[in-house]
C-alpha cells in the first residue's frame, strides 16, 4: 500500500539514483513543486460502505524502524529488478551485471528519489544509513569509499555494519590497500557487524588480510556481535609436518600482526554470537568459539594440500562452550582420536538449523553422536555418499532422527549423475513430523503397482512443501507423489521430465498444476533452504 501511494519522480533517470551522494534535506525538499497529498489505497473496499468498516493505513513515518527497513527492501527490490530490464540498452555502463549487484544494497539512496514524502522519511531515518557496502572490481575505490562516507555522515552515532566483497585480480596497488584500510580502521569502533567476503580468483589475500587487520584491532569489546569472514581464493596448502591443531595454514593473522596483545583481541572477539569462518579460522582454543548462537565452520577444497580439520573432542568442547545455540553449519573434517571412555552428547536446546552440505558421510558417526537436540523444529541439510548404490539414511541419521524433532529435510545428491531415489524408502524412514522435504539431483520413478498398493495402506506423509531441484522425474512418480507426498506447494527449478515425446512442456506444466493446490516454478539458482525468503523470482 505505501509503495503503490507513492509514485516515481518524473524527472529522475535511473542513472541519478546512485550517482548523487551530497543530496541534502534542503536539497530534497527544494526538488519538488508542492507536498504530496497521500494516497491511501483500499483495496477490494467499495468507497460507499460505511467508513466505520474501513481500516486506516498508518502514516509510513509512524512504523517502527525494523519495518520501515522491510519495506524499503522491498520497494527496492522491485526498482532493481525492473529497472534493470527497462533501461539497459540505454545504460550499458550503468547496468554492468557487476555494479547491478552492488546497488542490491544501496537503497537509503536510491529511495530519496522514490518522491517527497519518502525522501523526507529516510532522510529522517538514521538507522538506514548504518549498512556500507565497500567492494573492489579491480578499479580504485574512490566511489564507494565516498558513497559510504556520506551513509556514514546520515547514519549520526548509529552502529554500524560492514561488508568489505573484494573481487579482485593477483596484484592489490598499496594505494588502494591503504585507502580502504584507513577507512575500515576509522569506523571500526562503531562497528555491530563486520562481514569481509574475499572472492578474488587467485591465491593472493594482501588487501583481504590487511583489511581484516585495519578493522577487527579498532572494533569495540562487546559492541561487535557478528563477524563473518569468508575467503573463498584458490588456495594451496603446503603439507606442514606440525599440524596438530588441523589448522596449519589456514588460520586467521595472529594478534601480532594486528598490533595488539592476545588479550586485547581476546576481549574483542569474546562477545561475539554470530560466527561464521569460511576458510579463515581462529585457534580452537579462542574465546571466539564460547556462547556463540550461531557458529559456521567452512571451507572450499583447496587447490592443494589438506582440508581444515578439528579434533573430536576439542568440538564437542566449543558446542560445550555455546549451550544456545541455534544455528550450525559446518563442512570441515573432524579427526578421531582414541579416548579411555567415549563421549557424551552435548545438549543443545535452542538448536534450529544444522547443515552439513560438504562434510564428508563417513564423519556423520562422529559428529551427530555428539549432538543433542531439544524438540525445538530442526531444518537439516546433508549430502548423499559419493558411492554406487548410495544409501540414502544411513543408520547414524536414522537414530539421529528419532531423538529429534525434525519438520525441515534438504537432501543434495554428491555424484555426478542422479541417483535413482525410492519414494516408498522416503515415506517409510523420514521423520515422522517433516512438512518442508527438499531434493536436488535426483532420478525420481514412479513405484511399481504393487508397491503403490501397498503404500496406499500406510498413512500418508503430512508434507506441506515439497522443493525439487534439477531432479529427472518421470510423470508417473508425480502422480505417485501427489498421492503420498500431498504437499500443499510443490515448487520445482530446472525439472528434467521424463515422459512421452508428443507432450509438449506446457501440457506437462498444466498436468503439474493440476495434481498440487500451489506450483511455482523457480528462477533463482539459491538453495533450497532459501526458497522461502520473499524475493524468490518465479516463472509466471
């Protein structure tokens, strides 16, 4: 309702949007002829009816903030989406597919150019000024350095977060290093959250490295709650014979290097509740990994060498150490050791969300003994063996699912092919309180008649959504899965089906339809735990 009572000013060219970072309130105001006079629309209310029935929108400045941010998200998304498809032809430069992505974040600008009312509004907003951008593109940084300066000016004596994405080439300029070192190093005392995103295409991490030394020194003890450091560069490992910590080369700088006592550091990454190391990682030993509520331990597969890994008993120390927590994702290897007396389960009541996409099956019989869930609803994502025939639960997940409550499922096949997958296997051994089951890369059949038949006396499975993704499916198992799998929303993303060569793929679609209350078909490439969030692109 408040995006469609505001309309586009007139005037305004998709390259201004982005482009003007010394616009004023004085400024803003002096650019319009006259105060907009609201409109708020009623939807499917016939102007007639008694206007005691009729409920008021409330004026856009008077949301809370955290809403106001929502629905500036939102209104963006959809200037970015179909700006994007209107102008490129007439804005190659501007609508380079790079700077597009960039300007995903920059919404407090480009909605001072929505109309007067809502200028008004987010020029009166600090908090949407908090979240600067820094990326690099292999040019000098100058533009977003000063683009982020002025959100910094509008954001007053707010906390701020920070996202540093450098996408750059083998050699950094010490310039460049330098420009944005002292940048990150005068804002790190406001700093609430500090994300730093390396995806440069080579092994060289000097600006990545030395961006994480300029900031995380100059944060503020118990003011940074959320670090997230992901380098995701080519790497190559040597083969250290001293790696008994399984982090030999793949450790994050050492306080030295940052110019402050372990101590101080120590005090600086203790606060911290959300954590989340993607091929950089602290000592096991730190402070770092103590009453975290969310805690990643990832990497990519080096170039070379050996992966990062973590003693048993040493994790099931830091999950000791973080007794709420929600979230965990972890893919790194876990080594066995030989103990007197095995290890008891951690608990972890508040534990929501476990994902092992990339760890490694054979370490399932270390990891899951270790983890305790309450009956809070659990999401779970696992990957299939890299083996033929590979089971699909094996034993150590089965007993994992009877102690837990799990209603969330995403299952990706590991091998090249896709492996055939039993429906009836599914609806028989699956926990018994799933409502969202997710598959990606599978052969999905139908079953044999006599198999249907039997599966026609059990209860069916009381799914409410089912998400597909590049699976071959034959029509067949469709109509089988409708029947035990009755899912209120079946959503599919770049389907392979398997069916008789005279059906056109719109009469295929139309079967679909037909047989599911709701089908939408996915553009977005994102994982399937993502195909809730409210900016999935669909097919119409």
């Amino acid at each position: 309702m408040h995006i469609q009572a505001c309309s586009l000013d007139a005037d305004t060219k998709p390259g201004e949007l982005c482009s003007d970072h010394s616009i004023t309130d004085a400024n803003a105001v002096a650019s319009v002829d006259h105060k907009p006079q609201l409109n708020f629309y009623r939807h499917g209310i016939n102007q007639s009816q008694d206007e005691q029935n009729i409920i008021p929108v409330p004026p856009i400045n008077a949301l809370p903030t955290e809403l106001l941010i929502l629905i500036f998200k939102f209104a963006h998304y959809l200037w970015w989406k179909t700006f994007f498809k209107k102008e490129r032809a007439d804005w190659p430069a501007l609508w380079d597919k790079s700077i597009r992505k960039q300007m995903r974040s920059g919404y407090p600008e480009v909605l001072t150019h929505v109309c007067y009312f809502w200028r008004q509004v987010v020029f009166s907003s600090p908090t949407l000024w908090s979240y600067i951008d820094l990326f690099t593109l292999g040019q000098p940084p100058q533009f977003t350095l000063d683009r982020s300066s002025a959100f910094i000016a509008r954001a007053q004596s707010h906390e701020l977060t920070l996202r540093v994405r450098l996408r750059h080439g083998t050699h950094e300029p010490v310039s460049e290093c330098t420009l944005i070192n002292d940048f990150c190093s005068s804002i790190g005392p406001r700093l609430n959250s500090l994300r730093i995103d390396n995806n440069s295409p080579s092994d060289s991490i000097t600006l990545f490295s030395s961006v994480i030394q300029a900031t995380l020194p100059h944060t503020t003890p118990g003011i940074l709650t959320k670090l997230d450091i992901k380098d995701h560069s080519v790497r190559t490992i040597s083969n250290y014979s001293g790696n008994s910590d399984g982090l030999a080369g793949w450790l994050l700088p050492a306080p030295e290097s940052f110019g402050v006592s372990q101590h101080l550091l120590d005090d600086i990454i203790h606060p911290i509740k959300i954590l989340r190391l993607s091929g950089q990682f602290f000592p096991w030993t730190s402070p770092a990994y103590r009453g975290l509520v969310e805690l990643h331990l990832q990497c990519t597969r080096p170039h070379y060498g050996h992966r990062p890994s973590v003693q048993v008993d040493q994790l099931r120390e830091i999950l000791l150490a973080c007794p709420e927590l929600r979230i965990f994702h972890i893919n790194i290897n876990i080594n066995e050791q030989s103990l007197p007396t095995a290890l008891s389960p951690v608990p972890l009541p508040e534990l929501e969300e476990l994902n092992l996409r990339g760890l490694k099956r054979s370490l399932y019989d270390l990891l899951l003994p270790l983890l305790s869930p309450g009956q809070k609803p659990l999401q779970i994502t696992f990957q299939t063996q890299r083996v033929i025939p590979s089971i699909l639960y094996c034993s150590t997940l089965l007993s994992f699912f009877r102690r837990t409550n799990v209603t969330s499922l995403y299952i990706v096949n590991r091998l090249t092919s896709c492996q055939h997958l039993s429906l009836d296997l599914l609806l028989t051994e699956s926990p018994i309180n799933l409502h969202t089951l997710g598959l990606e890369r599978f052969h999905i059949a139908g079953l044999e008649p006599s198999r249907l038949y039997y599966i026609r006396t059990l209860a069916p499975m009381q799914l409410n959504r089912l998400y597909l993704r590049k699976c071959i499916i034959d029509m067949d198992a469709v109509k089988n899965m409708a029947e035990i799998f009755p899912a209120q929303i079946l959503k599919l993303h770049e389907p392979e089906f398997q069916c008789e060569p005279n059906n056109e793929v719109t009469q295929v679609r139309e079967k679909i339809c037909s047989m599911f209350p709701i089908v939408k078909w996915v553009r977005s490439t994102r994982g399937m735990e993502l195909w809730d969030a409210w900016e999935m692109q669909y097919f119409d």
